[in-house]
C-alpha cells in the first residue's frame, strides 16, 4: 500500500470524469502527491454538479464512465505508485425517483422494504413531497402532471420527476382501459411489463394515460390515493417529515445506525477495499449521523487497520476531536482556521472595527449578530425541524408531573434559546452520559439560554437540557439524537452561511472553521495545536482550499494582508466610495455590500482585469447577498436589489478612474499577500499533517465561493508548467508557488521519518514583538528547521533570517538553545528560489549531524 505523503484532490463531474483522471494520474505522480482524493463516484441524481446526491452506493455513475472506467483510473495509480482516498456520503441521499430505494417508499408507502433506510417520521398522515414550483392546486388547474409508466409500474410525472404510484391504485387510472386483449394489469408490475413488451399495447396506453392526464378531478382523485402529497417547494420549511440534509429537502437523510442500512450503504464499497482498489475513506458530514462514534467504530472494524478514515468535521477553536473516534484525523478546517490566524495581524482588529461601523453607519455587536443570524435561520429556514423537536419533547415530558404543563409555544422557546446557545456544532452525547467536554458545552448553553430574552421560563430550559443529558424515556432519546443533528445544521446555516456574509469585517477570517469575529491567534496558541496534532492526529489532512471553502487560498492571503495595513485600506475605501459616487452618480448598493465588494475584488484582482471578473464578481456578489438574506435571500429575491447589484458590479469595473485607483491601491497589498501565501505553502508541507492540494492551487488561487472554485482546470498548462520548473527561475508568484510545493512535496518523499518525528517550537531570539514563527520536525538522521516572518516591518528582519539560517553554524545564534551548530545542510530550495522565499520571510532546511 502507498505510503500516505500527500493527497491531491479532484472534482469529479463537469469536464472531469474517470478516463480523464486516468490521463491525469502521471502529472499527479511528478507533482509528488502520494494519493488522489476523490469526490463522491457514486451514482448521483441526473446532472449532479457534485456527487453529494447519491441515488445508488452500489455502482459507480454512469456519467463519470461507470465501472469500467474506475478500473482503467485504478490500473492508472497503481501504475505510478499512487493511492486513492474516496469520499463517501453516508448521511444522506438524493429524495429522487432516480433514486431506486427511495422509489420503492413512494410506491409502497410505509410497506417498503427501504421505509426504514430513511429517517421519516410515519407517524404523519402522507409524505410530504415539496418539489413544485407553485402550490399544488395551482399545478393541478394548470396541468402540470401527468400519467406515464416504466419498467416498474405506472407513475405521476411532476417537476421532471416520474414518481412511482402505489400498484393497488393503479385500478383508479385504468378502470376505463379497454379490456379486450388484456390480462388483468392491476398491482402486477412483472404482469404490466411483460405485456408492455407488445408495443401497440404501449402504444395503447400511452394514448390512453395522456387522455387520463386530462382530467383534473380524476387525477386528483388518483393523487389524493398514494403514500405521498405534492406540494409546493415553500411548505419544506415548516411541514417536512423527514430529516434532510441541512435545508436542502432534495437530500433525504439515512438512517445509517441501523445494522441493515449500514450493511447496504457500505456493501460494494466494502468490495472495492477488499480488491485492494480504495486506500482510504473520507467521511462526507458526519456530525449529520445519529450517532458518529458509533457509526465509526462499525466503519473501522470492517476495514482493514491499514485503510485510514478522515472525517468531515467543523472544529471550533477550543475543540479536538473526540479522542475515542478511531479515525486518521479531520479533513483540515482547523489547520486552515488557524495557518489563517497566525498569519493575521490581530492588532489591527480594533481599527478595522472602528472603520467598519463607520462606513456601514451603525454599531456592530457581533454576539448579537450571531444571535440573530441562528434564531432567524432556526425559526423560519429549519422551522420544521424546530416543530419535530417540539412535538418529540412534548412527548418526553408528557409523564413528567412538573413538565406536563408546558404547551408547545413554551417548549419552543426553551429548544430555540438552548440552540441559539450552543457554542460548537454540536455535542456527542449517545448512550452514556457523555464526556466531560459535552457536558461542560451543554452546562454553559444552558447558563446562557436560561437568560434568553426570549424565554418564558428558564425552568423549560432545564428540561430540555435534561432530555440532553439525562433521557428518561425513548422519545427523550429520540430528542437528543435530533437535537444534536439539528444543532450542526444550525451552525452551518445560521454562522457559515448566513453571518460569514453579513459580518463583512475582515472576510479572510470569514472561513469554514474560523472565528470570524477573532481574527488571529498568537505563537504560543499555534505552537500548541502544532504539538497537539502531531501527537494525536499526524495523519490528519492539511487543507487550505476546499470545495467548501469561502475564497481561494491566495484570495484570502491578500485579504488577510489589510490587517497589515488598515489604515492604508481604509482610505483606500473611503477614495474608491469616492470616485464611484462622482462617475455612477448614485451608489445605490448599500455600504456594507461596498465594504465586502473592495476585499472580493482584492482577492481577485488581476492587472488585465480578464473578460470574465466582472460575470464571476457579479455572481459572488448575487450569493453572498442571498446566503445574507438581509435585502434578498433563495426564497424570497427581491430582483430590484439584484439588477442594481450586477449593474454595480459591471460599471464599477468600466469605471477607468477607479480601475486605476484600485490598481495603485492594490498593488502593495498583493505583494504582502503573496508572501503570505507562500508562507501558508511552507507551514502546510512542513507541519504536523498531511497536505491536501485541491486542484488548481498549484498556482496562484484567486476563485470565489463555490461554483466558482470548481470551474474546468486547465491541467495542460499546470503540466507544461510543471515540466518547466526546473529549467528556470521562478518569476511569477504562479511559478514561486509551483516551484516551493514541488520542493516540499520532494523532501516529503525523500525524508519521510522526519515529517513522521518529533515537532518542536522553536524560541527566535530578538523577535521582540513574537511574530517570528520557527519550528523544527526531527526525525532519525535528520532535522527540519522552519522559520517564518510573520507580519511585515517587524524586528526580525529579512537580511536577518536570511542570514541566520544560511547554515548550521549561524542557526545557533538565531535559535536560542537548538544543539545544530555543528549541522551540515542537506537540502532546501534550490538557487533559484531561495532568495525569493528568504526575501519573503520564509525559510526552509534541512540538517543532518
């Protein structure tokens, strides 16, 4: 099996399917990267962006090549020596009829033999299906459905979907069917496809159902029959009965904890471990599953020990990950949070405040803000998961003599301030009484929600922290379980994607993962997550773009290089409001809007302002202003906003006075940005974890939010350039960035026992004000020094660090207390690149005895 150095991951889907990765795999291998890690390949609802819609986990998509071609990708890595991490998606699937489990529900109701493979709540009269794009009566009066059939019976054709109808009403269509020359067709799908085989008998009926199809009363009637009502796309919000995936009512949650489900969920991935084809699993979301600890315990014990699992999980600042998972670590949000951290300047947190509030013209008080933002998204977009919760709690207390009492609207403002409270996504507490981590998180939610304005009575609160804690009953266990899935959602919706575009600060901070409000951390913090993750989670993925990321990694580096600055940038601000106000006449986009604007446009800015900024600008700007939901929002867009926030966007970008002021203003903080960049590339190849280079990011990475960052790659040009690096000097940042991540990925490769030794913070001397970072990785023969400037214009200075780390002699004098005096250097970047790297603050050797 391949030795695990780094991953590489691919987007699948779009203009990558598997024989183009196949082609990809010898570029992959001279990059230096150990292993391709690859999105869901599973089948996935027709015309997936993404592959997170499974429909099928026992094939690979047909789309992507199927089979066969996993097999020519499989023939390919093995050939060069690679490996592959898969993804996986365990929590949920697509609430599609291409879907063939969730077909069966829709036809045999409750009956089904997959009714229990989905987390529904049976107990409600219908299933509740909002895939219409107006209430269902008006569909109905505009024939909107139809009746059709398939291989396995007759079905209602809605909204591009052909849901399956229950066999013994079939009766209600085809009573008018002419009999003659026709067996008794009702409720028999072998009978119905045998005689469909005759095609003037399908021609027969498809004239017959069309005629159907035609009568509103009739195919009401019909309609009315089934296990399931249509309905509007608006009604998930509050009338939904299944757990879904976050607010998306297209993805239908699993109910993986049960031993049946999880045995059909894993069965062919399980084969394609056992054929030596997969490496390595990647856990899609797994705060969404009932029970993750045990849902990984069952996961590990049927791999092989030699097969790592990484999961999907957000981890707040003051979080590890539970130390009973047995996994390989996280897929790197919190290395990404904190490399972002420690490359800010948090000194300039009180400025940029300051400058903020005056350009928006009003206080920020961001614990409010968030506030707002989670009591908003859990009252109208989670609605019916809030209802779900209080109709379970209800039940938990009905046999409690002090709790019986409390009516719905009581028990809902006790569930929404304890929510509103929770600090983390959520905690684990399954059929104990949880760690002393949970309960201290819950003990705090609790002390906080008890003081909600909007509590009736704190009492409430402590019966539903009670359900959490100590559930008494099954439906108080049911509480608990849906309270914890609930309470990772909310964190999602209400802080990732909501907040994270209303709180326009300093966006770089703005990431999955990170404190938006504390922008950096100091040496002493970083150091101690360094240690911790080597000493825990070695193999842990090293992250710092994603499909899921906010910007692109370079983008958020030059936006992090403001704090650097802020007074500089805030007159920048102030100049570019200036000059659009005098050529547009009328800034009708609102401040905070602009504020969010300058940074996004920083990020990607480009001298020759490429053809396509202004469409790709305007599209951020379009999302972030929806996922804001303060002037528009997915469900209720107000179009005047939109027309005047393209028409922003696009004349602001013509406007040739700005364009120049923008262009002098950004030029400086670019340069800062870049070395910035180049610095998180250093501490992502050398630090404690595995790197993970999404693709692309081999150079320069200015994309936008998803779907920005998953444009078509072009893989020719990274190739020639690859080919290149070692026949001239680097010029570009591209090239810089190239060069320093075929060196690290190299030294990996050659010197694997000491990114697998030791990690050592390292004390500089005369860096008065602590913002030099250095570190050593010490392995058996050999040592790995890194030294790293963090913030421009400090008493370190670049002729320092260059200096001092030119060879072991002199690295004693810098590094106070490092027995490497007599240390010979073994490796570092090659001529043409070291002095760009040490002129920008960075230093990477290497040092044997």
């Amino acid at each position: 099996m391949t030795s695990l150095r780094a991953t590489y991951r691919l987007q699948f889907r779009g203009d990558v399917d598997l024989e183009k990765a196949a082609s990809l795999v010898p570029y992959l291998a001279q990059l230096g990267v150990s292993h391709l890690y690859a999105s869901p390949l599973f089948q996935a609802a027709p015309g997936s962006t993404h592959g997170y819609d499974v429909t099928d986990f026992g094939k690979f998509d047909d789309c992507l090549g199927g089979y066969d071609g996993f097999e020519a990708l499989s023939i390919a890595l093995s050939a060069h020596g690679l490996g592959l991490i898969l993804d996986i998606v365990p929590n949920h699937m697509a609430a599609s009829s291409h879907n063939p489990w969730w077909a069966d529900v829709l036809r045999y109701g409750q009956a089904s033999r997959y009714a229990g493979h989905f987390d529904i709540d049976w107990s409600r009269t219908k299933l509740l299906l909002p895939i219409l794009g107006r209430p269902y009566g008006a569909a109905l009066e505009a024939g909107d459905f139809s009746l059709g059939y398939d291989t396995d019976g007759l079905t209602w054709q809605a909204s591009g979907q052909a849901l399956s109808l229950e066999p013994r009403t079939w009766s209600l269509i085809l009573r008018d069917f002419e009999k003659p020359g026709r067996p008794a067709l009702d409720g028999d799908p072998a009978l119905l496809r045998t005689w469909l085989g005759d095609t003037e008998n399908a021609r027969r009926l498809g004239t017959y159902l069309a005629a159907t199809s035609r009568d509103k009363e009739r195919m009401h009637q019909i309609h009315e029959a089934q296990h399931w009502r249509l309905a509007h796309w608006h009604a998930a919000r509050d009338m939904l009965g299944y757990r879904r995936f976050f607010e998306i009512s297209d993805l239908v949650g699993v109910r993986v904890e049960e031993p049946q489900v999880f045995d059909d969920v894993h069965r062919f991935l399980f084969e394609l471990v056992d054929r030596g084809f997969v490496d390595g699993v990647r856990v899609d979301h797994v705060d969404g599953l009932a029970d993750p600890k045990d849902y990984l315990d069952r996961l590990a014990n049927a791999l092989p020990r030699s097969v790592p699992i990484w999961v999907e999980k957000i981890l707040k600042r003051e979080e590890r990950l539970p130390a009973e998972w047995p996994v390989a670590g996280a897929t790197g949000y919190e290395f990404l949070a904190r490399t972002m951290a420690v490359l800010t300047n948090g000194a300039a947190a009180l400025e940029l405040d300051r400058a903020y509030a005056a350009h928006c013209g009003t206080a920020i008080d961001y614990p409010a803000m968030r506030g707002t933002a989670k009591r908003e998204v859990l009252t109208r977009n989670l609605a019916a998961e809030l209802g779900t919760l209080v109709g379970l709690l209800q039940r938990a207390l009905a046999s409690d003599l002090s709790g019986r009492d409390w009516g719905p609207d009581t028990l809902r403002r006790a569930v929404v301030a304890l929510l509103v409270a929770m600090p983390v996504y959520r905690t684990y507490f399954a059929g104990g009484s949880g760690s002393s981590s949970d309960q201290a998180i819950a003990a705090g939610a609790l002390a906080k929600a008890r003081s909600d304005s909007g509590l009736d009575d704190p009492a409430a609160a402590d019966a539903v922290a009670g359900c959490l804690l100590r559930p008494e009953n099954p439906a108080a266990q049911e509480f608990r379980t849906r309270f914890q899935q609930v309470s990772g959602a909310l964190m999602a919706k209400a802080v990732e994607d909501t907040l994270f575009y209303r709180f326009n600060r300093l966006v770089s901070a703005n990431e999955v993962g990170a404190d938006s409000h504390k922008i950096a951390i100091d040496l002493a913090e970083f150091h101690a997550f360094a240690a911790d993750r080597a000493d825990t989670h070695l193999l842990a993925l090293n992250a710092t773009a994603t499909h899921d990321t906010k910007r692109g990694e370079d983008a958020r580096m030059r936006i992090a290089a403001i704090a650097e600055a802020p007074t500089r940038w805030c007159d920048c601000v102030a100049r570019f409001d200036t000059i659009l106000a005098e050529d547009l006449g009328n800034l009708e986009v609102d401040a905070n809007t602009r504020w969010l604007f300058y940074q996004a446009l920083l990020g990607s800015w480009r001298p020759d302002l490429s053809d396509d900024l202004a469409e790709r600008m305007g599209a951020f700007l379009l999302k972030a202003a929806r996922e804001a939901k303060l002037h528009t929002s997915w469900v209720k867009t107000h179009q005047r906003y939109e027309r005047q926030l393209k028409q922003f966007v696009g004349d602001a970008l013509s406007c040739e006075p700005f364009v120049d002021s923008f262009a002098k203003c950004a030029a400086r903080f670019i340069a800062v940005g870049e070395r910035k960049s180049l610095i998180q590339l250093g501490l992502k190849l050398t630090l404690p974890g595995i790197p993970d280079i999404y693709q692309r990011t081999e150079v320069a990475d200015l994309s936008f939010v998803d779907p920005d960052n998953r444009r078509p790659v072009d893989f020719t040009d990274l190739a020639q350039r690859l080919s290149n690096i070692d026949c001239e000097k680097p010029r570009d940042f591209s090239q810089r960035k190239l060069a320093l991540l075929s060196f690290g990925l190299r030294l990996r490769r050659t010197h694997a026992d000491v990114f697998a030794g030791r990690y050592r913070d390292l004390q500089v001397e005369n860096d008065a004000d602590g913002r030099m970072l250095a570190f050593a990785r010490e392995g058996r023969a050999a040592t790995l020094i890194v030294a790293a400037e963090m913030s421009r214009d400090r008493s370190v200075t670049r002729k320092a660090i260059s200096l001092n780390l030119a060879g072991g002699r002199r690295l004693g004098a810098m590094i106070g207390a490092f027995p490497l005096r007599q240390a010979v250097e073994i490796a570092s970047p090659d001529q043409g690149l070291a002095p760009h790297l040490e002129d920008m603050g960075l230093s990477i050797r290497l040092f044997a005895e």
